[in-house]
C-alpha cells in the first residue's frame, strides 16, 4: 500500500515559515552589530557633549552671582568674535567635536597584563617544585630548572579569587608520561601546590607534551529523589559535570529547576552492562543508591529486596504494589533469592519458546524483575556459620542469565568486604559504583582504572565515581532518597520519596457483622410455589472451599453477637 502524502500545511509551509523566521533573526542580529560598529563615534562625541553639559551645569550652580553676568558676557563675545572670523564657526564646530570626543572616550582602565606579584610568587614556587620531576641533569637546556623562567614552562593559567583555577604548563618529552607512578608523583604535587580541599582535574596530552589542571566545581547535593525523564530501560545512578556526558535533563535542585547531565545506566536485553555493584563505607551512600533504584523501578517493573544489614532502611516498601518482597533474615533471604532463580529459569525457558514458535515473548517475561541486595556478605557468613547454602550462590543463575530474561540484580555492600565477594558477582557486574572517601588504589581496583580527578576536601554522602562497562570514570552524586520512616528525615525529602512509590490499594474491611436474628424469619410455604417460580429461580452453586487457597487471616468470634 503507497504511503499517504502529508497535508500540504505541515509539507510546504511549516519548513519555510521557519527557516524564513531563522533568516530575518540572523540579519537583525547582523544590521544591529553593524550598526554598533558604525554609531561608535557618533555614540562617543553624543558621551562627550554630555560630559561637556554636566561640567558647564555643575559650574553655573556653584560659581557665585557676581560672576555669573561677567562669564555670560565673556562667552557671548567669543560666540562673535567666531562669528565675524573666516571659517570661524566651522573651526568652532570642529574643535566642539574634538573635545567632545576626547571627553567621551572609554575612560575604563585596561586590565593589567601578567599576574599580580603575589600570583606569580605562587608560580614561581610551583615551578620550582616540579623542577626534581621534570628535569634530567643530561639536559644540555633544561624547561625545568632552579631559578629558571616559569613563563616559558607555563603556557597558560587563571586566578579565581586569589586562588589556582587553571594551569597548562609543558613538560620534557623525556618525561614517562606513559608510566602511571611518573603522573601520580607529578599530580600529587600539583594537589599539594594548587591547594587542597578542592577537587582537580589532569588532562595529559602525550601529543603535544601538555599538562592542563583544572579545578572542579563541586557537585550540587540539593537534587532529591523524584521522577526522572528517561526512556524505558534507563536509570538514573546519579549526576555529574559535562566533561564526558553531553545529555542534560530537567531537576529540580532545592527550590529551582534547572539541566544536569546525570549518569545513566541502560538494563534489559540489549545492554551490556546488566547487573551493578556498588561498594562504600558506611554512611557513603549506597543503601541511598539502592533506595533511588527501586523507586524508578517500581515504575514499569517489579522488585526483590534483600537488607542482609537487617537495619529496617528498606521497610516502607514493604507491601507497595511492585515490591514482591523484602526480607532481612536468612531463611527468607534463601527463599526469596531461591524463587528469583526459578524464575530467571522460568522466563528463560519461555522467552526460548516464543522465538522457537515465531511469536513475542509473554507480558509477564518482558515486564523486568529487579533484585536488589544490600550487604550480602553479611548474610554470607551467617550462612556459613548455620551450614547454610550461601545467598550468593543462589545469585549466580540471575547474574549470568539475567540480561536475557529481564532480571537485573544491583548488589551493594562494605568497601572493606570487597574480597568475600563472590567470583561471579565480581565478574558479571559490569557497572560499578564507588561512594565515600576512598584512595586512588581502591578505587582503580573497583572499577579498574584509577580516577581522573582527585578526592575532595569533603566528601558527602552518595559522592563518588562510576562506570559502566569500560566507559570512561564519572563523578557522581547520588539523588538524596533517604527512609522516609526515619525520624531525622526532612519533611520535604520524606513527601518525595513518599510521592514516587505505588499506591497501597484499599484495605478490606474485616468489622463484625451484626447477628441475624433467625428466631424471627417467617417460614416459606413450598407447597405455594409453582413450577414455573421454581424455573425462573437462578440457580447456586455452592463450591467446597479449597484450604490450600485460603488466605490465612485472623478468626473472628461470631458468637459473642
């Protein structure tokens, strides 16, 4: 069947309109510039003629009465005397012109070239302080060397406030700039001189043999919990700066709104970083994390929660619509985790069948299942303590087949219990998060690459990096999701974590009946009824109650009626 033509009002007009549009705003724009260009001078003589008038206005007020007939007298004679000579107004003219335009020229003083002294006082002892690093003493003319010239070292920098904000400096090309001990002796250097308590920034250019430091804003922590824009199979871990992410989406940040670029990591079939780990101290972050991952998932998607640490941070999800589970102890960690493997089987074996037949995988196998755990190992060593199967055992068919069913396990746990991890939750969580203060060695053993930046003087809680897969390293700062069952919970913070999650359905209601009174019931005559009552009656049946699939609720005594 041929594709049906547009309407000619979306076709011909819309793409003409606007580009029509674009083209006046661009020659506006270059008529205004323009004319600015030429309006200069006529723009400097109309400043300088009222710089003249405001002179002549200040004079007259304050010269005294006496003089003021006299200066009047004496300016209408030179107004004559002009008058009568050859060319005389035009010279009067001329010399108006001149004066004006020397009273209104652009009087701001240029800014002075170079560093102020105390600036280059810095320079000069950060230059000195790299000389033992870049330096070679085979060097017939050093760049680096006692009492020499920083200006030809230091391409380029910038004050903030007295402060080091920027700073682009060469190096030797016999530099190991290739060995990562040569860069962290010379960034640690750079850390220590820059000033300490802000986060900075080393772009290496192996190219050109270029350094550049950059310090970095710090990451805003007034974004909370609340409804990102995504497409479906996309969370939010967190938000960073522009460096490595180009896309921005709308937050609110306190009591603005405004564009952050924010972290996000993709799940479901076609990705290909599908399970998370996240590591901390406590206090860092990570059960945040875990809280901001299961209420955007509870909104296309159902979850499994498992609080090895037993501390009750994940209660108000219990028996929210989504949430299957939420367990703490060890036998219910078992079952629960347990049934998400059967399940993971389950969907497999359906999805497999589908494709085979031709057909689309089944609803209930494309709606995805999250499992979150929070500290694992915890439960781990109970479990081998009570000869127990170990959680993370039954961890693994969801790990290694969850992509392909649509399970997503996100695992957090202690920074220090990193190695009673098991060898499959280290190796099938490809995206990894780090929260808290952590050194440059735990971090690059987490996520495999050191850091590009360095720590901050502070670091608050859900500050930290990501990466996912063998993309580049992120700053991240988790959205603030705190348990709104907690005490010391903002009012604001606990009304938005309590906005995002599912409504509870109505609850039935179990009051007692009142006592029917079978004392008073009139009797029914059968005799009186005909067969054709009889055949218009509905008929009832009446199906023995299975046991089995009763639910189990408290026994009222109806006696007491």
């Amino acid at each position: 069947m041929a594709r049906r033509p547009l309407p000619s009002i979306l076709t011909n007009r819309a793409r003409p309109s606007l580009a029509r549009g674009r083209d006046v705003a661009r020659a506006a724009r270059s008529a205004a510039e323009g004319a600015g260009d030429v309006l200069q001078p006529v723009l400097t003589i109309g400043r300088g003629l009222r710089h003249h008038l405001a002179w002549a206005r200040d004079w007259w007020k304050a010269a005294p009465k006496d003089k003021r007939g006299p200066a009047l007298l004496l300016v209408a004679t030179g107004v004559a005397v002009v008058a009568l000579m050859p060319y005389g107004p035009l010279l009067a003219v001329i010399g108006l012109m001149g004066s004006a335009g020397w009273a209104g020229r652009d009087r701001t003083p240029p800014e002075p070239e170079g560093p102020d002294p105390v600036e280059a006082a810095k320079l000069k002892a950060l230059y000195e302080a790299l000389v033992p690093y870049l330096s070679d003493p085979n060097d017939p003319a050093p760049l680096y060397a006692h009492d020499g010239d920083w200006q030809q070292a230091f391409a380029s920098h910038v004050f903030e406030e007295g402060r080091l904000t920027r700073l682009r400096l060469r190096y030797p090309a016999y530099f190991t700039d290739g060995e990562p001990a040569s860069r962290a002796r010379v960034e640690r250097l750079l850390h220590a001189k820059a000033g300490r308590g802000r986060e900075y920034r080393f772009d290496w250019d192996e190219e050109d043999n270029h350094l550049t430091l950059t310090a970095l804003p710090p990451l805003a922590t007034g974004i909370g919990a609340q409804r990102f824009v995504t497409a479906p199979g996309e969370t939010v871990l967190g938000f960073t700066d522009d460096l490595h992410v180009r896309r921005t989406i709308p937050v609110r940040d306190g009591d603005r709104s405004r564009n952050a670029p924010p972290v996000v990591w993709r799940t479901g079939p076609r990705s290909t970083e599908p399970h998370l780990l996240a590591l901390g101290r406590a206090g860092s972050g990570t059960t945040t994390l875990l809280r901001s991952l299961a209420l955007q998932a509870l909104h296309h998607g159902d979850v499994v929660v498992v609080d090895g640490a037993g501390t009750g941070d994940y209660a108000f999800l219990a028996g929210r619509p989504g949430v299957l589970a939420v367990e703490s102890g060890l036998a219910g960690t078992l079952a629960v985790l347990e049934w998400a493997a059967h399940e993971t089987q389950r969907r497999l074996i359906a999805v497999n069948r589908a494709r085979q037949a031709g057909r689309p995988a089944p609803e209930d196998c494309r709606r995805p299942l999250w499992v979150l755990a929070d500290r694992p190992t915890a439960l781990s060593q109970l479990a081998q303590v009570e000869g127990r199967p170990d959680p993370q055992e039954l961890l693994e068919t969801p790990l290694l087949h969850g992509r392909a069913a649509g399970v997503t396990v996100a695992i957090a746990d202690a920074l220090d219990a990193a190695d009673a991890l098991g060898a499959t939750v280290r190796g099938h969580t490809r995206a990894r998060v780090v929260l808290g203060p952590a050194g440059a060695d735990q971090v690059e053993a987490v996520l495999g690459v050191p850091p590009h930046t360095t720590p901050s003087g502070e670091t608050p809680a859900g500050r930290g990096y990501a990466r996912l897969g063998d993309g580049p390293v992120h700053r991240l700062q988790v959205p603030a999701t705190p348990d709104p069952h907690d005490e010391e919970t903002e009012d604001g913070h606990r009304r938005a974590v309590l906005a995002l999650l599912p409504t509870t359905p109505a609850a039935v209601s179990m009051t007692k009946a009142a006592p029917v009174d079978m004392t008073k019931a009139s009797p029914v005559d059968m005799t009186k009824a005909s067969s054709g009552d009889l055949a218009e009656a509905p008929a009832m049946r009446l199906a023995a109650p299975d046991p089995a699939k009763a639910p189990r609720r408290e026994t009222v005594d109806v006696t007491e009626g």
